[in-house]
C-alpha cells in the first residue's frame, strides 16, 4: 500500500502528448471560489500507483486543513490536522509517520482562503480531455515536482489529481459519489485521538 502517494511529490515535469489541450472555458477565480465552498464534504477515491496497483477508500475533509482518507480493507489510514499529516497502518500500534500539512500539495485544496490566481506556481487553466486541469509546482524547489488537478466543468467538481514524478510515472487519485456539506465530527481529523485510540486496544 502507498499511502505517501496521496501526499508526496517527486522530482520533474510531465506532459503527456496523447492528451488533447485547449482553452478552458473557466478560470482560476472559479476553481477558488469552488475549492472555497467545500467547506465539508466527502467521496470515494481510488488510486492508481505507478507501478499499476490499484486501492480504493472513502475521503473526508473538513476545511481548514482537516481530512481524513479511509483505505478498504486492511490498510493504511491517512489523517491531516492540527497542521500536520499522519500516515497511520492499520496493521500495526507503532507511531505514524508525520509531515507538515504546508508541506504536501494537501494545503492547495484544504486552506481556509484559496486564492489561486496568487498562489505561486500554479498554471493557468486549460482543458485536458473534456476536463480543466491545474499544475502545481513549488517555485522554490521546483524539484520536488508537480501536483495536477482535474475539475469537471458544469457543475464545477474536483474529479481527480496526480502526482507527477520526473520520469514521467503517475499516482491517480480518482474521485466521485461526493456528499458535500456533510456532519463530520473532530475527532475524525484528530491525530492525538487517533493516537489514543489505538494504545487503548
């Protein structure tokens, strides 16, 4: 299992030929004030890692910088909050591994205020095969490699993103049945309770 897939990009750009690129009839004002209205909200996921392994889970964010990525079966559980991500087996009672949030292409979709007109690095928006699509990239370690967005365009909707690696190697992360506006307690998002929890069974 890869859960770090879902947080963790590597060096080097990518631009696949077989795609077919135009202008995207919205802009990056319109994907903010959609990410902005996504206050709360849930939906199933399933990634696709480089090597061709398939998982599938249930996502659930709670903005700001809260979410929480459920893999079926006996997997890895992913938790952002309090400012830090935790990559938790489930297997196993040892200590998470933990990043900062501000440090993992999460902060683009779970900051209070998106605004990515401003935001650095960030690629004006085009179509890719029926979808409009952003690239992201750290300016300052531009190493570190990009983050691609996937919105369908009426109604707007993030349908999936990829991680980008400097071979030109892919993790999908495909996403639908959203429920937005959803009731989610938490201590779904807490890291410590997580913690707790499982140094109590």
């Amino acid at each position: 299992m890869k859960p770090w897939a879902i947080l963790c990009c590597v060096a080097g750009a990518y631009a696949s030929t077989a795609q077919m690129l135009w202008a995207a009839p919205l802009s990056l004002a319109d994907i903010s004030r959609y990410l902005n209205g996504l206050t709360a909200a849930s939906a199933d996921f399933t990634q696709i890692n480089a090597d061709g392994s398939v998982e599938t889970g249930r996502l659930y964010l709670r903005k700001p910088g809260r979410a929480r990525f459920e893999y079926d079966g006996d997997q890895a559980l992913v938790i952002a909050g309090g400012g830090e991500v935790a990559i938790f087996d489930k297997k196993s009672n040892t200590a998470p591994q933990q990043f900062p949030l501000a440090r993992t292409p999460l902060r683009l979709v779970l900051a209070a205020n998106i605004d990515l007109t401003a935001e650095p690095g960030v690629s004006d928006l085009r179509m890719v095969d029926g979808l409009g699509m952003i690239e992201a990239v750290d300016p300052s370690h531009p190493e570190q490699g990009m983050l691609q967005l996937y919105f369908d365009v009426s109604p707007v909707s993030l349908q999936q993103w990829s991680l980008v690696d400097g071979g030109g190697g892919q993790t999908r992360v495909l996403l639908k049945n959203w429920e937005i506006g959803t009731d989610l307690g938490d201590t779904m998002f807490s890291i410590p309770f997580e913690v707790m929890q499982r140094e109590s069974d």
